[in-house]
C-alpha cells in the first residue's frame, strides 16, 4: 500500500525520520509550496527564498537517489494552498490513504495535522539530541529550569568536549572569559556567500513577484541554498570566525553586522546541517589547537545547550505559550520596527540590517529590539509575530521561547530568572552605536537623554509589586529608591512623555 512522505520546508534532511521509516520502492514522497506557510506571518522575502530554493534543491536530490517525488510549486494551477489542502489532494490522485510525517516545529500545524482527515503517522523529530521525553523527565520535580544544568546533561550525553565525565577544562562554562567589548577592528570577512544558481534565481523571481510587498530586501541573496554548500560555510565560520566567537559574542557594531557569528542557523533549522556535525567541527577545531577553549565551549554551548533547552520549553508549555502575557504589555509596536524613521542609532542600525539580511545577532535581537519592546511595554504577541515575520531562522519552536521568554518575560519567568533589561549603558560598553546617536547615553533625563535611561527606570518603577523581591534585581531598586523624590518623578514623566509621543505615531 502507498503511503505520503511529508517533507516540510525546514525538514530538509536525508536522516529525516519520516524517510527513515519510508519504503523507498513504494511510497511517495510530498512536498509543497504552500500560501498557508508562506504568509501566515508575513515572512522575510529572504525567508521564503531560501525555503522554497532549499526546498526545490532537496526534492532534485531526492529524486538522483531514487525516491518518487510529488512537488508542488506555489504558482501551479492545482496548489491547494496548504499543506493538509496538499496532503488531501496528492491522497486522492494517488490513492494514498496513510501518511508518514516527522513532528512539524509548530503546535499550528501538528494540530492542522491532526485535524485532516487521513490516517497520518507523525514520528517525532529526532534531528534534536532531546526528545520530548528526555526533557520532560529532566524537568520533572525542578523548582526551576534553568539551562546551565541542562546543558551539562547535554553534554554527557553527547561526550562533546569531555574528558571522561569530567568537563574539558575542567569547567562546563568559559563564559567569563567571553563577552569582551566591541573591537576596533574585525579580521573576519563574514560569512561565505553563494552566487544564485538557476534554481535559487528562479525562486527569487518568484518570491519578488508574489511576495515583494512583504517588509525585507529580496536581493542581493547570498544564502547557502543546500547541504553541500552550508556544510561549506560551516567549515569557513570554523577556520575564520570560530576562533573569536567567544571573545566578541556579545559586541555589537553599526557598520559590520556579522561580526564573528556563524550565521549558520537557518542552515541548521531546516536541516540541512545537523546539530552533530556542526559541534564535532567546532571540538575537532578546538582539539587541533586551532580554536581557544572559551570559543568552542560558548559556541557548542549555543547549540546543544540553548537551541535544544528553549525546544523542550516550546514543547513542554503547550500550545497557549506564545499568547502568555504576565507583564500585561498591550502598547502597540511601534512603526520603527518596520524601517520607519527613528533618531535611536541603535534600533534604526538593528532594524535596517534586520531589513536587509533577514539577520541580525543574539545579543541585537536580545539587548536592542527586544530590551526596548519589553522596556517599553509593546504586546509581546506583537513582538513576537515581528520575530517570527523578520529572521531568517524563525520557526516558532525556537523563536517563541526566546521572544516570549527569555526576551520579553511575557512567560512569568520560565526561561529568564530576572527580565533581560537594561539602561543605555549597556549597549554603550558593547558598541559603538552611542557615538553616532541623537540621543546622549551618559544624559538620564532632559530633551537628548537616551530613551533606554528614561525608559529602564519607567519599567522598574511600574512592575515594582512583582519585580522588588527578585534577589536579582534587588540592586537595582535600591539606586532607584536612594534618588530624590523630584528627579524620580521627572525621569517618569519624561518617560511617559516619550511613550506617549511614540503611541501618537511621532518619531522618537
Ligand atoms: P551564533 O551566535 O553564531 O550561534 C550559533 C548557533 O547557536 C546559532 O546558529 C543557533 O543555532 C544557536 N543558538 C544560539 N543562541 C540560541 C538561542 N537562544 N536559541 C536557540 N538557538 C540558539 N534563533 C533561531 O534560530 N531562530 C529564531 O527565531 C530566534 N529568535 C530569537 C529571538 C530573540 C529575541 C533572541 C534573543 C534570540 C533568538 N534566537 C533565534 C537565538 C539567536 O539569536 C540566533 O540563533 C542567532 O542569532 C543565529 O545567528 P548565528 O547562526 O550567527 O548564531
Ligand atoms: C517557513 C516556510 C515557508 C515560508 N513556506 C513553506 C512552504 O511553502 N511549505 C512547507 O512545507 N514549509 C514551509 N515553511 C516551513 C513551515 O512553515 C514549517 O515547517 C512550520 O512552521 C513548522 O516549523
Ligand atoms: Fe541607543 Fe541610547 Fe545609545 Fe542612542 S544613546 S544608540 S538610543 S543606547
């Protein structure tokens, strides 16, 4: 009896469970370009580029090695313009009446799945080092969830970077060696780009035609399309870039928006690298004397620690997790976030590369966006859709615990033990965005004070009920309450006079 595959445009590997359990001789393997996917969130034309490129080159492989391979591309006549409209339409034209899928990154569409009316087997994902299980098990009984632990089962686990059952080095974490201030030079040129072949120009065509009102620059496009080339830019972040990664992971500068990050995740998200192979090059790196502990640590860190802890939170929280709001935020985002005009050098920089390359890094999406969002009290329904909408690399698996979490704390506090907020000061240490600003970073109030000074005490002050007693935060409520009463409540109203020209559409 002939089964479906279903291949999802972020499931594009050749381990992918679904083809594991897949009889190559009779079934039929299905893939789609979908309205649904494509634009329920206004994506990033670089986006659905490279998905719909990515997609296309997967499906041509597929094919060299003998599968039977049903494509639809999204401009054909008969496209049902989603996937279970794909799945119901490809059953009937080939008598199928079961299907074989791998557990989508979503709880929209597992339930879309579950909704359709086939026999449909969903396996779960095991690109991931963790199940479902495995994470739900780990968090059984924990007062808290807290990554650093988790990370280091991580680690036995997979033996990365162990001696025995000791860590190498004796320490899980080199973080504080890392986290250096922006340098002055960069010696990495960013990361390897690819000229579009015939099939990636095809798709941008595409896309500019049916998508070119989305917010994002379509071209140039230099994005690795295929297994062969990612695997060909991971090697270059290794040798070039891997060697800094810890020292600079956290600096930010206006005119080099890579710095020296990998800039691998939409590569890994879809699958066209592996979580494995990315950490044994960064090890193997690291043991030929090539790469400084701190780096291979931190970057190995990011992935089996981070990547696969904020999965297990998107799972285990359930389906109602990106609507969660402790904070009560509900101020709308603000028109700067897409390209409007803004005297902050600092956002107007994160957002225009954000424009631009579909990418911006951990530390301008954490420290700069997301600060000023949380700062600011903007829906984090919102932010999170904008995350979901610009970034190359966002699924909501992975986007959603870092915005709705660790970002904006909209969770109550799971992933973050204390909101991720900070004055101007902080953005000042890490770049050189302040010299070229409006707005003065070391003024706390008056006309030229830094909206992040002003803001920063704003927050504090009204989610002081729930925030005062954080051992975490304790510092800061303390400087806050040892000032005189009047320069209080100017930094408040100032404060609130900036919130309102920004509710009332001025440029701030
Ligand atoms: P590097 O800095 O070089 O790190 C290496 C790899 O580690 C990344 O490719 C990524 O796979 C992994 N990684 C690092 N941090 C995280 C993290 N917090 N969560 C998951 N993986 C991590 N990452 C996404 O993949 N998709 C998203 O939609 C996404 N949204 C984010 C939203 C916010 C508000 C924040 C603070 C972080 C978000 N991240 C997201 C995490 C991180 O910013 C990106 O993974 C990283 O910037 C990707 O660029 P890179 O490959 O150059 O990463
Ligand atoms: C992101 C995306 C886009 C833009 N388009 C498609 C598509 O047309 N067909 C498809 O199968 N997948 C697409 N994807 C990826 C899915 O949205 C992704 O599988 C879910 O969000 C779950 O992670
Ligand atoms: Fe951003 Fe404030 Fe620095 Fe301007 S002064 S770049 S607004 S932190």
């Amino acid at each position: 009896m002939t089964r479906l595959i279903l291949v999802l445009g972020d499931q594009l590997s050749d381990r992918l469970s679904a083809l594991a359990q897949a009889d190559k001789a009779n079934d039929i393997v299905m893939m789609a370009e979908v309205y649904d996917e494509a634009s329920y969130v206004r994506h990033h034309p670089k986006k659905i580029a490279f998905v719909f490129a990515a997609m296309r080159k997967f499906a041509a492989r597929l094919r060299d090695a003998g599968w039977q391979v049903l494509y639809t591309q999204l401009d054909d006549t008969d496209n049902a313009g989603s996937i279970p409209g794909e799945l119901l339409r490809r059953a009937e034209e080939t008598g199928a009446t079961k299907v074989l899928a791998t557990e989508p990154g979503e709880w929209r569409l597992i339930q879309a799945l579950r909704d359709t009316p086939l026999e449909i087997d969903i396996l779960q994902d095991d690109r991931f080092l963790a199940s479902h299980q495995m994470f739900e098990d780990w968090a059984k009984g924990r007062k808290q969830l807290r990554m650093e632990y988790f990370y280091r089962d991580m680690r036995r686990l997979t033996g990365l970077m162990m001696e025995g059952d000791k860590p190498a080095g004796d320490k899980w974490n080199f973080d504080h060696d890392n986290r250096k201030p922006a340098p002055d030079a960069v010696t990495h040129s960013g990361p390897m780009q690819f000229t579009p072949d015939e099939t990636v120009e095809e798709v941008l065509d595409l896309v500019e035609a049916r998508f070119g009102n989305h917010f994002g620059t379509l071209r140039p496009f230099h994005l690795a399309t295929d297994t062969k080339q990612a695997r060909r830019a991971l090697t270059h972040f290794i040798k070039h870039a891997l060697p800094s990664f810890g020292d600079y992971q956290d600096a930010m500068l206006r005119d080099n928006r890579f710095l020296y990050h990998a800039v691998i995740s939409p590569y890994l998200n879809a699958g066209l690298l592996s979580p494995m192979e990315i950490c044994q090059a960064a090890e193997d790196a690291w043991r030929a004397g090539d790469v400084p502990i701190n780096a291979a640590e931190g970057f190995i860190r990011q992935i089996i620690g981070w990547r696969e802890y904020v999965r297990g939170i998107y799972f285990l929280e359930g389906p109602d997790y990106p609507s969660r709001n402790a904070l009560n935020h509900s101020r709308d985002l603000p028109a700067m976030y897409w390209g409007a005009e803004t005297r902050m050098t600092c956002i107007d920089r994160s957002v225009a590369q954000t424009q631009e390359e579909a990418y911006a890094h951990h530390i301008q999406r954490l420290m700069v966006t997301g600060n000023f969002a949380l700062l600011a009290g903007i829906d984090p329904h919102q932010v999170h859709e904008w995350y979901l909408s610009v970034y190359f690399d966002a699924y909501e698996w992975v986007e959603a615990p870092n915005v709705v979490g660790m970002s904006q704390f909209a969770d109550g506090g799971i992933i973050a033990s204390k909101p991720y907020v900070s004055s101007g000061a902080y953005i000042n240490r890490m770049s050189d965005y302040c010299k070229s600003c409006h707005y003065k970073v070391a003024q706390k109030t008056g006309e030229s004070a830094c909206p992040f000074n002003l803001l920063y005490w704003h927050f504090l002050d009204r989610h002081r009920e729930r925030f005062s007693q954080n051992a975490r935060m304790g510092n800061m409520y303390r400087t806050w309450d040892r000032m005189d009463a009047s320069r209080k409540e100017t930094v408040l109203s100032e404060a609130q006079a900036l919130l309102d020209r920004m509710d009332a559409g001025e440029m701030i």
